[in-house]
C-alpha cells in the first residue's frame, strides 16, 4: 500500500505559542512528505510496496538502511502530529495512564523528569519514547528514525528532537522545547488510544 502523508489532525497555526505555523509548514509539508515520497520509491524498489508501514520498518530494519531511515520516520510521524493537541499536556491523565505511570515510572513528575532528560540527552538527531515492553511502561531514547518498534516495544508517546522540530521556535533550546511538549502539547487521549492498543 503507497504511504501518503496525513493531514493534520489541527489548523498550522492550532499549537501556537509552542510550536510555530512555520514549523509545522516545513515539519509535515516538506520533511514528512519528503519521507513519504522516498519511502514508496525504495519500498517499491525493494518488493515492499504492498506491505503495511509497520511491516516494512521491522522488515528493513538492519538490512536496508535507506528505505527503514524513511519509513520509520514516516512512522514515526504519522503518530508525533497526533500526539499532540492545542491546550494539551499537563497532569490530568486519564484514569487508566495514570495507573501506568504511577507503578510503571514512578508517576507524572518523575516521568515528566526522565522524559525531559532523554530528549535532552538524545546526541544529534532521534526521539524520546515512552513505549509498552512485556506489559510495563518505559523510558527510552534512540537516534535518527529508529523507533521502538524494532526493539518489541510498542511507542505510546514520542516526541522528535531533530532540529527541524524546534530550531524556528527555540534556536538550540531543546530542553525549553521538551518542556513546552510535556506541558503544553501532548495529547493523553492518543496516549491512552496508544496504550489500549499495545496492552490488547
């Protein structure tokens, strides 16, 4: 099945302050279509053009190194614009997240704390995740486009720390952009959509 790049689930300009009209223009527009558009020529190059995304990241994984770069980050993308919302963040979770986090991570501040800390922490390009493994919730960081996915983990929550995510709005600053995420942006209902589906 082609890729095709989604629409946003909000108008350019719905995650203002924190993240810019701009950004979003050249984030989902040029950099995402960009990974749609390679992603389906070297999937079709590689027999994959009928295979899901998530079969066509776990397949190239170690073995295809240009075509897992833009299918993971298509991925990737798919669900970092649905993870977040205007008027989003903040410490209301819903009920069955809030059970998660408390045993899981140690609850909202210590996750907000490690989140944080990961993207901060994460050297060049990559994404802070917090994906189910075996059941439980976890912290965890990769670089470039890898994703949980191919370490049998299932993200729930990710945010990009590549620089075409936050330099328009905050220069170098990427803890301010990671804390603006946490607290200003991130969708809990997807999170928890995210989390049923993982949990099965």
């Amino acid at each position: 099945m082609a890729f095709t790049l989604p629409e946003l689930p909000y108008a350019y300009d719905a995650l203002q302050p924190f993240m810019s009209k701009e950004t979003l223009e050249y984030h989902h527009d040029k950099h995402h279509q960009a990974y749609v558009d390679m992603g389906n020529k070297l999937a079709a190059e590689a027999g994959m053009a009928e295979a899901s995304v998530e079969e066509v990241v776990k397949k190239s994984h170690g073995q295809n190194q240009p075509l897992f770069n833009n299918v993971a980050q298509h991925y990737n993308h798919i669900h970092f614009w649905k993870w977040m919302k205007p008027n989003g963040g903040g410490k209301s979770l819903p009920g069955a997240l809030q059970t998660a986090f408390d045993s899981d991570l140690g609850g909202y501040d210590k996750f907000r704390t490690d989140f944080i800390e990961a993207g901060k922490s994460q050297f060049g390009s990559g994404w802070a995740w917090v994906a189910v493994k075996d059941g439980k919730l976890q912290i965890v960081k990769t670089p470039n486009g890898e994703n949980p996915l191919v370490q049998g983990a299932t993200p729930i929550l990710g945010v990009d720390v590549w620089e075409h995510s936050y330099y328009i709005d905050y220069r170098n600053a990427r803890p301010k952009y990671l804390e603006a995420f946490v607290d200003s942006l991130i969708n809990w209902d997807y999170v928890l959509e995210r989390y049923e589906a993982a949990r099965g």
